[in-house]
C-alpha cells in the first residue's frame, strides 16, 4: 500500500508538501500540487481516515440518536439529515433505541467510542424519563424535543401555533364540535399543540369539551385507540384535530372499519406532512412541519458548535404551515370540502 512518503519520493518534493497538497492545509503551487496529484493517482493512493483523524483530532463524523422510528415524522428528518450530512462532506452514523433506555446508553457509548465530531439528538419515545443519566463530551444539537434538559444547541418548531392553525382552520370550516387526540403530555410538543388547540377555542368562544380531549401517543396505534375512545363519547364532534399524521393514519382506520366517511361524517386534519399524508384517501389536510429545513439547520448549527465550542447557546424555532387536502368539509356549505 503506498505511503505519503512514496508519494513525496516520486514526486522529488518533501512529505509535508505532500500532506498539505492532499489536505488543503496551506498554498501550494498549482506545478507541485499538479505533480503531487499525478503520483497520487498513478499510485491509487487513498488517505487513511484513522491516520487523519488522529492527527487533525477529527472524524468528518456525526452521530446521530433517535429514540423512536415507529413515526414516518422521525425517518423523512433523518434522510433530510443525511443528505446535508453528505453537502458537508461528512459522514452519518444513525442509532436508534427502540424504546430501551438500557439501549440508549449502549448506543450513546459506541457513538461516542467512534470518535464522532458531534452528535445530533431527536426524541419520540415519552416513556424515557429526566432521571436518565447521559454523560456526553461532545457537541450536541437536541431536535424538536428530548426528555431531559441538556446544555445544548437547540432547533424546535412553533408548535402552539401549529395547534392554533390547525384547530382554526376547522373553525373556519364552520365546525364547533372539534375533537383532539394528542401525543403523551409529557412532552412539550404535545403540550404546546394542545394549548394552541385551546387557544383557537377560546377565540372563537366555543366552550372546551373534555370528553373530546383524548391524550394518547403520536404512532398509527395512538391513532387507533384515540379514535375508538373518542367515538365512544356519548356526542360524536364533527371534526378532529389529529396532533401528527401517524395519529391520523390510526384514526383513519378506525373511521372506515366503522363506516363513517372522510370528511362527509367527519373532517380530519392532522400534523407533520409526511409523505404518506397525500396518499390518503381522501388525501390529508395537515400542518406541515418544515423537515428538509430541520435537516439543514441541525446540521449547520451542530458543524458550527463542533468549529466554535465557546459560543452561546442558541435556539432556533421554525415556523409549521398549513397544508389543504380533501379530508376537511366545510359545514356551512354542504357541497364544499377543503
């Protein structure tokens, strides 16, 4: 296998010139950089990424932790991650729990027994608790939410007026009786869309329901059992606000094994906009929450902690947007349906 040193003899020039020609690390002129590169290419070399990492102190790597993938939500952002991972010339390396604290910090370990750079956080599991020791030395950048307070860049969405949008579209598609099936309360995201739920009632002075307020997980199966318990209420709402589309993928379910039509018996309007979301039948009017950009900014922001480790913390909040499909009826004009 050839060796820098080989390199730097055929070329006729010293092997630091060679280590900076192949690193970028100072000018070199364009004729030595061409010679060197020739003998490069003759001799098929190919850097060590051990060699280079141990001397530069980096791995071109980043980690990152999912604590649960059972929501579409989750794997669109990590493939949003990997692909500004790759813009950025640097490697990704995904570990995911399943649920299993035990497994969380196994993973945590290897990741940071891999030398990564820094390390990018996401947490879907609510059954994780504050108690859960983590002892990490690397930069971090937590996104949408973990389950406990770490120091740490953060990139969350605007979650309350999600909520609030969602609930307001329904509104103004003439419904008052509006149901919500909401993720754990613990976390702050289903919190926050719950309060914009809340909010938008009370501006239109419509009396809040508890018996429609259903608390339950953000996967197809908390959709399913949300809907079942919110169809046994003794009044059926209208409408209902599905706080993630894996929610109303369930919900949708549970409506058709029981004969009630999307949206002539009941409207339906979830949140995240994932892919599957469109291909509904009828496709899904949601809140669309900006992946690709949450992708994008996490990666940046961790890329800039790991190059300025000193710097102040930061919080980056992005704003949902409203998506119109076919899944909501307006009920003050029987033949329209948005």
């Amino acid at each position: 296998m050839a060796t820098m040193k080989d390199i730097a003899r055929l070329a006729k020039v010293s092997t630091s010139t060679v280590s900076h020609v192949i690193n970028g690390s100072r000018f070199v002129s364009e004729e030595i950089r061409e010679k060197v590169m020739g003998v490069v290419a003759e001799l098929n070399y190919t850097p060590s990424a051990v060699a280079r990492s141990l001397k530069v102190k980096e791995t071109k790597t980043i980690g990152l932790l999912v604590t649960a993938t059972n929501n579409p939500f989750f794997a669109e952002v990590m493939a949003g991650v990997e692909q500004y991972c790759h813009q950025h010339q640097y490697n990704l390396i995904i570990a995911t729990t399943g649920g299993d604290a035990k497994r969380l910090q196994q993973n945590l370990q290897t990741l940071l027994h891999k030398q990564v750079d820094g390390l990018l956080l996401m947490c879907g599991d609510s059954r994780f608790n504050a108690d859960t020791e983590l002892a990490i030395s690397v930069p971090l950048v937590i996104m949408d939410w973990w389950f406990k307070e770490l120091n740490a860049d953060k990139i969350l969405e605007n979650s309350t007026f999600g909520g609030y949008l969602a609930t307001k579209t329904l509104i103004e598609a003439g419904h008052q009786n509006i149901g919500i099936i909401t993720g754990n309360l613990k976390k702050s995201v289903a919190k926050n869309r719950l309060e914009g739920y809340k909010k938008a009632l009370s501006e239109a002075e419509i009396p809040l329901n508890n018996d429609w307020l259903i608390e339950s997980h953000f996967d197809f199966e908390g959709g399913i059992i949300g809907m079942q318990k919110l169809l046994a209420t003794p009044h059926r709402p209208t409408a209902v606000f599905c706080c993630s589309d894996a929610i109303a993928v369930g919900a949708y379910q549970v409506l058709q094994q029981q004969g009630l039509r999307i949206p002539e018996d009941i409207s339906v309007i979830g949140y995240d906009d994932i892919e599957l979301s469109r291909y509904l039948y009828p496709p899904l009017s949601t809140i669309n929450q900006p992946k690709a950009e949450l992708g994008k900014l996490a990666v940046e922001l961790l890329l800039q902690r790991i190059k300025n480790p000193k710097e102040p913390y930061q919080t980056l909040t992005l704003s949902p947007t409203l998506k119109l499909r076919k899944s909501i009826k307006k009920i003050n004009d029987k033949s329209k349906i948005i």
